[in-house]
C-alpha cells in the first residue's frame, strides 16, 4: 500500500450563533483527501479527514509540514508488520522535527491527516472503522450504539426564551433525551431564567440538560454560577474557566457537588494529563470532553485514554466533543460513555450519517467501509472534489 497523493482544502461551517465567547461567523475547517494506489471496483480507495468546529482551518501547516512529511515518508515505514497501513507509524512521520509543547493549531493539522489515515486504513480492510478499531485496540466486541446527547441552546440576535424552547423541544422530537445549552454570555440573572425556561421543556428534570460556559468565568464568577444551578441538579457543568486553569476547575470541583465536564480544548496526552492531576477531576461524576479530530487525532487519544485507566478513570466518563462520525467510531469502538451531537449545526462537516436515527439518545453506527463520510451525501460531495 502506498499513498499516491494528499489533497488538501477549507470548507466553510459558518453560523450566527455565538456562545460565551466567540461567535461562529467566520468559523471554517481544514478538509483532506489521502489517495492510495489500492483500487476497488475501478477507483482508488482514498481516506477523508476533517476538524471539529471551534477551531479554524489548519491548511498553512498542513501544506508546508505535515502533508510534505507524509509524502516524503518511505512507504513501508508506514505498514504494519501484516503490511497494512498503520496510521501509528504514519503520526512519528508527520511529527519529525517537532518540538514537545505547542499544541494548537499543530495538533488539529496533525488531527485532520490522522483521521483520515484511520479512515483509509479501515476501508482498505473493508471494515466500518469502530469494528476495524475495537478488534485492534478494543476489546473485540464494540458498543452497538452510542449515547448521544443534543448540544444547542446558544446565543443568537433576536432569540426568545419561547425559540429557545423551541429549540429544545425540537431536540426532543428528534429522539434526544438529554440536551445542552450554552451560558456566560449574558448575566446570572437571565441565564437562570434561560435555564428554567429550557427545564420547563424537560418536565423540570435537571438531570437531562447540560449548561456549557465555553471557558468563560473566572473563578469568583464560577463559584456564583455554581452555587445557583447546583440546585437544579444538572447533567454536568461545562467549561467553566480557561481550559489550562486547572486551579479554578480544583477549587470549583470543591464547592460544587454536581458533574464537571472538560478537556475539548486540550490537545495533547500531557494536557489532559495535567487536567488529571491539578484540576481536581473526580473519577465518580466529572467527564473529560477531549475531541480526537483536535489533539493530534486518535493516535493520542489513544495514549490519553491509557494515562485515564492509569489513574483509575473509566472509558465511559469520557464523552467527545465535536459532534461528528469519527468520534461516534471511537466511542463505539473503545466504550467511551457518549458522544456530542450538533443536529442541525457546523454543516457539512457535523453530525452522523444521513439515515441516522436518535432513540432514547442513542444512535447506531453504518456498516460503510471506514468513517462513514459516504453516507454523509452533502459533506461526501464536497470531499469527492477534493480529489476529483
């Protein structure tokens, strides 16, 4: 197996929406096509990558590093010892002459190369990626399906309380039963008042919604918003301060007894492994949210999930954010406890499968060959062009 050529390209995933501190309407992602010399009926087997929302396309690095290492890589430095291809090995070759720290916009560069390398290596073996995953790096026998919660609930001009709620109860009729809702972009008082505007739509029951403060508040702000929305008894509080503020989310994990979640915006095995010594992270109840498309792909998510078990963290207090088909793959794959959904949002790139069904907050994977993005028609079309 050799790879013939890389494609390299931007798409636009742009929205009106905001959260508590960036709004979406310039956000873009870095899109990829690896082209292989393998055929199937008539056409080269090629592996699609793409980025998370959030972070903005990463094509400058992609084309003056990492895709010229790729491409100058000896083609069996990259095959396993069964001669297939090992994206493991293909992550040391894109990584050559990188110092240690630094991650960033690094990391989603290296992430966007690495999924699609997972996604070319499982269609090479005809298999869907979770199940090509789970009987390398799992344990043989992957999740069927996925939970999968409905992240939206965020600021946008002339938005009510009633389309909020709307909103959510759309998120609901879709077959999602837990939902998130973004807060910190406006004052105490009226994101309490959002709040039970959106538990009104779940019966008053606290443990279905999630409240998201996208790394927002400092600690004093943070200690306030907990104080107030413990009662509620949340699916968990999200993001509270800076992500490489470990001490706030300590002090805050202290104070507050509900579910913490974190880690979207840490990209690499020693970050996440800082959040787990000095962030006060608590085995029991909190969630680490790292995306793979982020940090440096699933090759260090890989490492990151080992550091978990490490210190006694289960797969399943790890839930992705992203909302996309590869995390839905690993979730599956390595028994994670969920995965984001955006229904609706960060188009083309976001969301799963075109005939996915949510029941009971649970979606089922395809049986397509790799990732899936085949069966993903708008978002196919325009990684398709890459390479056309």
């Amino acid at each position: 197996m050799k790879i013939v050529s890389v494609h390299e390209g931007v798409v636009p995933i742009s929205s009106s929406i905001r959260n508590a501190w960036i709004d979406f309407s310039s956000m873009d992602c870095s899109i990829v096509a690896v082209v292989s010399d393998v055929v199937r009926d008539g056409e080269p087997v090629v592996g699609y990558g793409f980025n998370s929302n959030g972070r903005y396309s990463a094509g400058e690095i992609l084309r003056r590093r990492v895709v010229p290492r790729l491409l100058a890589a000896d083609p069996e430095s990259l095959l396993a010892e069964d001669g297939q291809l090992d994206p493991a090995r293909a992550w040391g070759a894109v990584m050559t002459n990188e110092k240690p720290g630094g991650h960033g916009e690094r990391s989603v560069a290296v992430g966007v190369i690495d999924m699609a390398l997972f996604d070319l290596a499982a269609k090479i073996a005809g298999q869907p990626l979770y199940r090509w995953l789970s009987d390398r790096y799992g344990d043989g026998e992957p999740d069927e399906q996925v939970f999968v919660y409905a992240a939206g609930g965020y600021y946008a001009p002339g938005k009510t309380l009633r389309d909020l709620q709307d909103e959510m109860k759309g998120f609901l009729d879709q077959g999602y039963r837990v939902v998130k809702m973004k807060i910190g972009g406006a004052d105490l008082a009226e994101d309490l008042e959002r709040i039970e505007a959106v538990l009104e739509v779940l019966d008053g029951d606290g443990s279905r919604l999630a409240v998201d403060v996208n790394g927002r508040f400092d600690l004093a702000t943070a200690l306030e918003y907990g104080r107030a929305i413990e009662p509620y008894g949340l699916f968990w509080y999200e993001e509270i301060g800076d992500p490489l503020d470990y001490r706030l989310n300590a002090v805050v994990s202290e104070q507050y007894r509900g579910p913490i979640a974190t880690g979207e915006n840490l990209f690499s095995l020693q970050d996440a492994r800082n959040l787990i010594r000095y962030g006060g992270m608590r085995p029991d109840r909190d969630y680490i949210q790292v995306d793979p498309a982020l940090s440096y792909g699933l090759t260090e998510y890989l490492r990151i999930q080992e550091m978990l078990a490490q210190h006694g963290w289960s797969s399943r207090r790890c839930v992705p954010h992203g909302g996309h088909q590869f995390s839905l793959h690993i979730a599956a794959a390595l028994k994670l406890g969920g995965n984001e959904s955006y229904p609706g949002e960060f188009q083309p790139t976001g969301g799963f499968a075109d005939g996915a069904v949510v029941e009971d907050s649970h979606v089922r994977l395809t049986e397509t060959p790799g990732i899936g993005f085949e069966s993903k028609a708008a978002f196919y079309e325009v990684l398709r062009a890459l390479h056309a």
